[in-house]
C-alpha cells in the first residue's frame, strides 16, 4: 500500500488542534532531531513530530493518522541500534518522551506502575530508595526509556540472572493503530485469561500498537555485590569457562565477556588507563555475583575460582567496595561508544546457546579474515549474547556496501546453525530485517504478518520494520 507522503500543509490541517502548539512541531530541528537514532549512518526525516502527554492524546493522534493513512513511528530517547524508532516513511513522529510519570509504587506487592517516557536509570534509583529492584539494565540505561525498553525487550548484563523486560511485565496499556485502548493482562503474578496479549506487545517494536502505561514487578533489593575481573591469555579460553562456572552451581548476576582491544578502545576514549591490560592477555570476564548479606558474596566467588584456574585464567582481581566497581563497570559500558569513535561500524546482535559462545567467536573471526574486515567482539556471555563490531576502517565505500552483507549473512546462518538467533536484545528494526529469513520459517513469517495486519490493517505502525519487503509491496 501507499501511504501519505511528508505533506506539512496537509499534516498541519489534520493534526493541529489535537495537541497544544508548543507539543506540535513542525520546524526543520525538530524534524531533524527525529530523524536519527544511534544506528550508525541513518537517517529518515518525519513529517511532524507530537509529543502527547495523557493516553486520549495518544489515542486522538493515532486516530487521525489511522484515518489518513499516515505512518506513525513511535520513539523515546532514540537510543536504539537497529533502526527500530526511524521513520523510515517519514509522517508522525510520536515522541513519548513527555509521558515521563512513575505513577505509582506498589511496595506492598512489588510492583510499579510507569509510562513509557521514564528514563530506565531513574526507576531502578526511585525504587532502590525503597529496598526495591528493578535489574534490567541496558548499558544506555541512564538516557534510555522504559517504553523503549519494552519495545525492544532489552536485556543487559544482569540478564544472565534476571531475565530481560519480559520477565518483568505484569501488564500494559496499549493504543491500537485505529485509537482504541487496551488493557493486555492483569497486575497480577499469574494470569492464564485469555491470549498473552502482553507477551505479544513487548518486543514488537511498536509496531503492533502505543505502550502508554506498564506495569512492572519488582524484587526486594539485593544489597551487597562483589566483582571478579578475570583475565585470560585465550579468548577460547574464556569463552569455555562461562558455562563452566553454572556447573559449578553458582548463578552470577552478571557475566561479560570482552575482547582486550575493545577495552583498549574503551581506555582511549574515555581517558581512563587506570586498569592495566597486559599486551598478551586476549580477553577478559567480568564476574558479578549478589545478595542479601554480605557474607554470601564470598562463598560463590570461591566456588567460581576452581573453573577459573582449570581454564587457565590470570591474575584475579576482585572488586568490592562500590568504587571499585564502578570503575570497571566505566568501562565496559563505555565499548559501544568508544567503538563508533574509532570507525564508521556495523553492529551485530548475535545470541547463542552460552556453551556455543567458542566455536561462535572462532567463525566470526575466521569470516572476518575471509572478508578483509576487523572485529571487536564483547557482550553478555552469560546469557550467549554477543555483540559483534564491524569496523569499516579503510575498506572501500563499494566492497562496504555490497560485501559486508555477505559477510553478516554468513555469520547469521551461523548462528542460526548453533542454535541461536539473530538479536537477544537490540531487536529487528530496520537494519536486520533482510535477515529474517536465516531464523524465521516462511510459515512463521506469515503467520507474524497476519497478526500485523489484524492489529493494524492499514499497516501506519512503524512500517518498513522487522519483515523483509515482499514483491509487491510499495513501502
């Protein structure tokens, strides 16, 4: 189908008077603003940018771009890596940033009731006054929002333990493409009513319909952490001991995996040597372990040692005041960035099984020799996500454009082989979805599109996302 092109005169008529002047934004910045996220390289101009600040006027809005055909992409903070929150076919741009509200916190049932414009960082302290927790902590998580989060189902690195955003929704109210509000389940810890309506819209990238309320669990706050940061001369090496170290029965609240040179990258760009990193030593773990007392720390580090030393790691240093841990912590949410300052980059969220994580490293590095490009690999190995950095460095603008994809193809179908998946948490967006069908039967496929169409039969919810473009289709 086609829809409206970026018309201001007919946008101007269509939506003014829904929102206030000052909510309503025509002008060539804020356009501009909208146009971008954090994928590298990528930009689509919308038409209008709103910002509603109640669910009636996300509803108002939805309903006149319903009538009208008008695309509608909804977007937070615009953190994102794959191209989820572009307008890719330009028209309203919905920003939820204003709908920034903790509503309520339920303390006596753990549970907190947000809108989606609230940034993740801001939760997590909010409720950690109140000896509360909320762990989902992308490495963006002090400028990401909520409804991003839950768009995407983000994870980050204490994942490994508990869970991604899924695992933390109770309920949602949701806006449908033509302006209805729903409700997708219960406040409740059990819920077998009906079709899991909230386990469909988390993930779907806002593609199914307008996250405006959601409400959370929360678990009672695990006070005390300590930190081991392990070297290791092998990366295969430390790739091994990451499923190693569950057999031995400890349950890490985090578990990362980084190659030096993405460290290097990280001390370059943030000015931090303090950490020395030893020139022989390939990667390094870091190893979060938690709880209510101070005196359970130690005992899961000491069973953790023996797998250490069985897989021949260095030196262990270990990080337990809280200073200590936040240097280290510094740098590993420092990669992603430090990575994009050094080269033009694309970047892969691969997941697998955690035991596969060495014969997964071993093929990224081998496809990288075949193809002439560099790698910086780290991530959440304790939960077999691995990101993959692909630098461009001095690889020609032509062999950029029309070899890389190869090079991702291959490394996909790899994964797929290893009985992993093409994204654990950045989601499809834009920039993977050519690659859906290295995961995605062509039945399945259909059957999404299916329920794409019945939830949003004019297809304005962030189109251009998630599935391959069919033949015939215009958009």
């Amino acid at each position: 189908m086609t829809m409206t092109d970026n018309n201001t005169k007919n946008y101007r008529i269509i939506f003014e008077g829904l929102l206030p002047e000052e909510r309503l934004h025509f002008d060539e910045e804020a356009l501009t603003n909208h146009s971008v996220d954090e994928t590298e390289g990528l930009s689509f101009m919308p038409g209008v940018v709103a910002e509603p600040i109640s669910v009636d006027e996300v509803s108002n809005l939805l309903k006149a771009a319903n009538d009208n055909k008008i695309p509608v992409t909804a977007a937070g903070a615009r953190t994102g890596l794959s191209g989820g929150a572009l307008p890719v076919h330009g028209g309203l741009a919905l920003s939820m940033r204003k709908m920034n509200k903790i509503i309520e916190i339920d303390e006596k049932n753990h549970q907190a009731i947000i809108e989606p414009g609230v940034i993740t960082e801001v939760l997590q302290n909010t409720v950690e006054s109140k000896n509360l927790f909320y762990a989902v902590d992308p490495a963006s998580k002090g400028s990401c929002t909520l409804g991003g989060n839950l768009a995407e189902n983000s994870g980050g690195p204490r994942a490994v333990k508990y869970g991604v955003t899924k695992d933390w929704v109770l309920n949602l109210q949701v806006v449908l493409a033509d302006g209805q509000i729903i409700e997708t389940g219960a406040n409740t810890l059990k819920n077998s009513t009906g079709y899991n309506l909230t386990g469909l819209m988390v993930g779907s990238e806002g593609t199914l319909g307008i996250i405006t309320r959601a409400t959370l669990k929360l678990l009672p706050l695990p006070r005390f952490r300590a930190l081991m940061w392990v070297p290791f001369k092998s990366i295969s090496d430390a790739c091994k001991t990451v499923s190693e170290i569950f057999h031995a029965g400890v349950m890490p609240s985090a578990l990362e995996l980084m190659e030096r040179d993405a460290l290097l990258m990280a001390q370059d760009f943030t000015g931090n040597y303090e950490l020395q990193l030893d020139p022989q030593n390939e990667a390094y773990l870091l190893i979060e372990v938690d709880g209510f007392e101070e005196a359970s720390l130690m005992p899961q580090c000491e069973r953790v040692m023996p797998v250490l030393e069985r897989n021949n790691a260095g030196e262990v240093l270990f990080a337990q005041t809280a200073s200590e841990q936040e240097k280290l912590w510094y740098l590993r949410r420092r990669i992603g960035e430090a990575v994009k300052a050094v080269s033009i980059y694309k970047e892969e969220d691969t997941v697998v099984p955690r035991g596969c994580l060495p014969e997964l490293l071993d093929s990224i590095k081998r496809i990288g020799e075949e193809y002439g490009f560099r790698t910086i690999c780290y991530g959440h190995a304790g939960d077999g996500n691995l990101h993959v950095n692909i630098l461009k460095d001095e690889m020609s603008e032509e062999v950029w454009a029309e070899q890389i994809p190869e090079a991702i193809r291959e490394i996909f179908k790899k994964v797929v082989q290893l009985g992993g998946t093409l994204s654990g948490e950045h989601g499809i967006g834009y920039v993977q979805k050519n690659y859906m069908d290295i995961a995605i039967s062509h039945h399945n496929l259909l059957i999404q599109r299916g329920i794409k169409k019945v939830m949003d039969p004019n297809g304005i919810l962030n189109p251009g996302k998630m599935f391959p473009q069919l033949p015939h289709e215009t958009m």
